[in-house]
C-alpha cells in the first residue's frame, strides 16, 4: 500500500517539487562501526571487512597519572607522584587524538594498575573500586569520539602504575627494579605456577568489569580492541627478548577466553622471530629510541614472513643527531607504505591540565607532544600528516592549519567528530 501511495503523490507533484521517497521496511539499519570488533585477516586488520589502519599516540596516563599534583582533597598517593587524571583532560585529549586524524589510542594505565592505593589492585585480594572510574571514563570517552583502544595488561618496570615487580614481591620475591632488574630471579613472574596464577586474577577482575558508563563489560566492548601481554616485556637481560613462549601461549589463550573477539599483542621488548609461530598472538610490535628505519624495516620483514600483523608502539616525535639513518618524515613514508605495518603509536600525548586551559601537562622525559603548543607545530602539524594518511588516505599539506580543539572538549561534540 505504501508503494502504490507514494506512486500516485509522484505522478500528481509539480516536477519542481521534492517528493519524499518510499521507506523500505525491509532494509536494516546500518551497524554503528563502534560496536563491530577490530578482526585480522593475515596480515590485515579488517572492521565490517575493511581494511582498518591503528593509528594514533600513546596516552599512558588515563587510568593513573604521575604528572599533575590535584587541589587539595582529592586523591593522591605523594611518595609515587600517583593521580587521577580529570574527567576534562581525558575528554581534551581524545578530541586531540581526532583531530590529529589518529584511529586509536595506546594507554598502559588502562591496564596496569597495581601496587599503590590510588591502583585497581593496590594489594593481592584487594579491589579498590574507585580506580575504575578513570578507566570506564576513558574507555566511554574514547567509544564517544570514535576511537580504539590497545592496553598493556603489566609493565617490564617498577612504576608508579604498577608492573611484574608487583606480582613477584607479593609471591615473595624481594625484587627491584633497581636493585634486581639483571637478577636471574626476575624470570619467576613468567614460570612461577603461584605468580602466573595471581597474574591472570588480575586480568579476570580487569576484563570482566562491566564500565556504568556503557553497560558493556571490557571484554565485550569493541572499543578495545587489543590487549597486550605488557610494555617492553624482557628476561632478565635489557632487551634479551627472553619472554617464555609458553607464558605467552597462556596468557593470551586466558584472554581470548575472557574476550574471544580481542586481538592480542606480544608486548615483547622487540620481534622475537621464535614468537612468531604462537597462533593466539595477532600483533608484534617494537619501540624505537631513537628512530631507526632499517631496523624498522628488518622488523617489518619478520612479521610479514609469518603472515601477522605489525604495529610500531612506541617511537620518538624529535630528530636527534644520534638517528644516523632517519628523520620523521622517511620514518612516517616507511610505517605508511610497507605490507604488514597495521599502524602505529608516537611517544607520547599530553594536552592541558585541565580545567586550567592556559597551562600544557609536562612529563619529565623530554617527549610530552603538547597539540596547541606554538613551540611544536611543526612537529605536531606533521605527526597529522602522518595520521591523515595512514587512517584515511587523505594527503594534507605538513604545514595545514591545526584544527582547534576546544578547551574542555565536550563529550557531546563528540558525535560531530565521527
């Protein structure tokens, strides 16, 4: 009846009039993209059966902050610096994160959280609830902007947010960073029944949560679309690679059985070309200090052999002289034009310290990529050349005027930015 009526308006309307079409009952609303998963294909990433690039920065600091002190009142853990970031910073810097042209976000505090009492598990058998909040923010926040999320579940070193050190003392091990990172003994977090066990109660509480924010567990929700065994993994040598197979069978077989739509990344400090066979692993990665693009290029070719997917998590944003063989702008051509390179993470983004608009967020390792900032934009505006390319094949000139991004961001502008 519908058909015959719209008919018979059409044959009767003036033929400079609009005429309203049909409506098909029959055809379904298309998927909104932030609930389908991230999936591989070989040495592809694929959402709705398209190729997705992850591209984007690395923003350590959502879940668990070590760089602003907070008024008076709110929590803070002194001896570790440790803070919840505002509710406006993390909105500000997803809207950055966008603007940029970047897919994604790389956070290890969405994660670690261990080991101080502003931490999800500051002590074994203990919960503290209030340190969801942060993390249910920023993952609501980023689904909000349209943006993905790859989190580390430990970390290599004993930081202010947590890692293995925490798993090894609580079994009984007496180890530090600084005292024991070349101790033997640090291999017991991968190979002691005990710790392993503990590790996996922790990622059960992590990826089982259920964020208020979207009613959608973690594990569930597409929004985070990797986990990562953790930062910079190693033995007990710097930089050995010496990450047990068989840990990493495990842990990743746990998670993809908490989460089976999640991809999973060996958080390995670097390609282990003897990694490169475990099936559950989907992503392998290194971080470069300095750039380097033949060793880029020689990572890339392992990856690529196996059929796997490689993803560049960390990498400085400044030329130094100490890169013999690369400036930014070589480093970014590589990463957006070799087979099997999926994406990729600049170290690392920070906004303002919001609510005060007029003053940048610091981090005391020199790299703190601060958009907005007049002393980076040459940086900043190239890093969005880079991003605009890699996510959607859009060429912009490097020297582009910057989008602005309102200090607070709003939440609710969000769905402009899609």
């Amino acid at each position: 009846m519908k058909s015959i009526l719209f008919l018979l308006l059409s044959l009767v309307a003036p033929s400079n009039a609009i005429v309203a079409t049909a409506p098909n009952d029959d055809v379904p609303e298309p998927p909104d993209v932030r609930d389908l998963h991230v999936s591989r294909e070989g040495s592809s990433l694929l959402v709705d059966g398209k190729p997705w690039k992850a591209v984007g920065a690395n923003v350590y600091w959502l879940g668990l902050d070590e760089n602003v002190t907070p008024p008076a009142g709110e929590p803070y853990y002194a001896p570790l610096k440790a803070s919840y970031p505002t509710k406006g910073r993390t909105t500000e810097i997803m809207a950055v994160v966008k603007a940029m042209g970047g897919t994604m976000i790389r956070s290890h505090t969405l994660g670690v959280s261990t080991g101080n009492p502003l931490s999800l598990v500051p002590a074994p058998g203990q919960v503290n609830k209030q340190a969801f909040d942060a993390i249910d923010w920023a993952v609501w926040q980023a689904r909000q902007y349209g943006l993905r999320l790859m989190v580390p579940l430990t970390d290599n070193f004993d930081y202010y947010h947590g890692g293995k050190y925490n798993f090894l003392r609580w079994a009984g091990f007496d180890l530090t960073q600084a005292r024991d990172s070349n101790n033997p003994e640090v291999m017991q977090f991968y190979n002691n029944a005990t710790i392993v066990d503990s590790f996996k109660d922790y990622i059960r509480i992590l990826v089982t949560h259920v964020n208020p924010y979207t009613n959608i567990s973690y594990a569930d929700d597409p929004t985070i679309f990797a986990y990562e065994t953790g930062n910079e993994l190693t033995g007990a040598i710097w930089k050995d690679m010496n990450v047990p197979i068989p840990w990493i069978r495990d842990i990743s077989t746990f998670v993809k059985t908490l989460a089976p739509k999640k991809l999973f990344v060996d958080g390995t400090y670097g390609v282990n070309k003897t990694h490169l066979s475990i099936e559950e692993v989907d992503i392998y990665s290194n971080h470069y200090y300095p750039i380097s693009i033949s060793k880029l290029k020689e990572d890339i070719d392992l990856v690529r052999s196996a059929n796997k997917t490689y993803f560049a998590g960390e990498y400085t944003w400044l030329n130094t002289a100490s890169q013999s063989d690369a400036d930014l702008a070589s480093w970014f051509r590589v990463l957006e034009q070799s087979p099997a390179v999926v994406g990729d993470a600049l170290w690392s983004l920070f906004g303002h310290n919001v609510p005060d608009c007029n003053t940048f967020v610091e981090h005391n390792d020199g790299l703190a990529m601060q958009y907005g900032n007049p002393a980076q934009a040459a940086q900043v505006k190239l890093a969005r050349q880079h991003l605009m390319s890699a996510s959607q094949g859009v060429f912009i000139s490097a020297d582009a005027t910057l989008p602005l991004v309102a200090c607070p961001a709003s939440a609710s502008g969000a769905a402009g930015l899609m």
